[in-house]
C-alpha cells in the first residue's frame, strides 16, 4: 500500500475524526433508517400475532436482526410450517449475506477481531447498499459503524413500537405497512440493476415468487431464489461468450 495511502487512512482515524465519521455514517443512513421503521412495525405486531411473547419478538430484532428473516420466520410459525421448512427457508433468505461479506472482506479483514464481528453483525442489506461499494482505501470503520448502529437501532425502536400497538391493535398489517418492505427492497435493488443479466434475473425471481406465491407454494421464496440466480448466471456466460 502506498505511503500517501496509509497516511490518508491514519488521519481518518485519528481520534479527532472518529465522532464526526460516526456521526456523518449515521446520517447517511437516515433516509433508509426511517423507510423501514414501518417495516419495524410490522415486525413488531407479527409477533404479538404469532404467538410470541412481548420479550421474544424484542428479541429477534436485537439478536436475528434480520427483517426479511425475522417477517418470514413469524409468518410461518403462524401458518404452522415445519421447522425443516423454516430452517432452510431463512438459511437461503440470508444466505445473501455470505456474498455480502466476501464483497467486503478486503476492507474488513485487515480490522480488529470485535470489529469483524461488530460490523459483521450489523451487515444488513442497508448498511451494504451504503458501504460496500466502497473501495479499502475510502472505507471507514467508523463511519460503517455510524450508519449501521444507528439502523439497528431505529430498528429496535421500531419493534418495540410495533409490539405495543400490535398488543393494542389486532391486524396492523391492514393499514398497508407491509408495502414498506417492498418499497425499501426496490430502493436498494433498483441501483444495483447495471447490466442485462442482472435485469433478468430480478425479473425471472421476481416472476417466479408472485406465480408460486397465487399457488401458496410453501417454499416458493427458495424456489424463485434459486431460479433467479440461474438465470442470471446463464445470461451472464451467454452474453460474455
């Protein structure tokens, strides 16, 4: 690594610079902090509504701290899926974070072991979309950490509404909340659409899910998964060739 880099990535972790990277993280998250809160919501009332007591639904979003896992999981313990089922379900729904941390493993791996893991557990689709596009030398673990603990907590906050008012509200997903989850996938999805392949791909999942989904397919989400990346990596060798 070049001198002038290593001086650069020394001055922005200088104790002097730490806070205002914190903080400069933790306003870039802002705007998708706060489109997920009804997300939140929802996560909260779902499992008031699955049965789950007021201290487990607070914590699967303080230890799972995986929305899409965590609305899955509690739709299906209410449908009464089996455990075989939900175990793979959520392993494929999160599998994505695998590929996110291999993305990021060249400005992550060289950090402190309560770093990897710090960050590691606050890798959320969010906080990718904001860092992990970012090369080693513009990387900051400071402001990765900024943006990432302020989403887990807005997070948390969100849940604990939701339980309190899903104590006191039967059926909050009637109020149309459920689209926050749609609409905050499409805002991180949307950007990362650059080539042909990847167009495809979101268009044969996106297929695939509402077909199974009108059949109540009980894995359908593995099944378009799995038929999204296939096609995606068709269209990619067919096109390279």
């Amino acid at each position: 690594m070049p001198n002038h880099t290593i001086k650069k990535k020394c001055l922005n972790d200088a104790p002097a610079t730490r806070l205002p990277l914190f903080l400069k993280g933790s306003l870039s998250m802002m705007p998708l902090s706060l489109a997920v809160v009804p997300w939140g919501f929802l996560a909260g009332s779902f499992a008031i509504e699955s049965g789950l007591t007021f201290f487990e639904g607070q914590a699967m979003s303080a230890i799972l701290f995986a929305g899409a896992a965590q609305l899955v999981a509690m739709g299906m313990i209410k449908s009464g899926a089996t455990l075989l089922t939900m175990m793979v379900t959520i392993f494929f729904i999160t599998s994505r974070h695998f590929l996110y941390g291999l993305s990021m493993r060249e400005s992550i791996s060289p950090l402190p072991l309560r770093w990897r893991l710090g960050l590691g557990f606050l890798l959320t689709d969010e906080l990718f979309a904001l860092c992990g596009r970012q090369s080693p030398q513009q990387f900051n673990r400071w402001y990765a950490l900024g943006a990432g603990l302020s989403f887990y907590l807005i997070w948390n906050i969100a849940t604990l509404i939701g339980l309190i008012v899903g104590s006191q509200i039967p059926d909050l997903q009637q109020y149309g909340l459920e689209f926050a989850v749609a609409a905050t996938f499409i805002a991180i999805v949307i950007p990362t659409i650059k080539s042909l392949a990847t167009l495809l791909a979101i268009c044969s999942a996106l297929v695939t899910s509402v077909i199974l989904a009108t059949m109540n397919v009980e894995m359908g989400l593995v099944i378009a998964s799995i038929v999204g990346m296939s096609v995606g990596y068709i269209a990619e060798g067919r096109i390279k060739s």
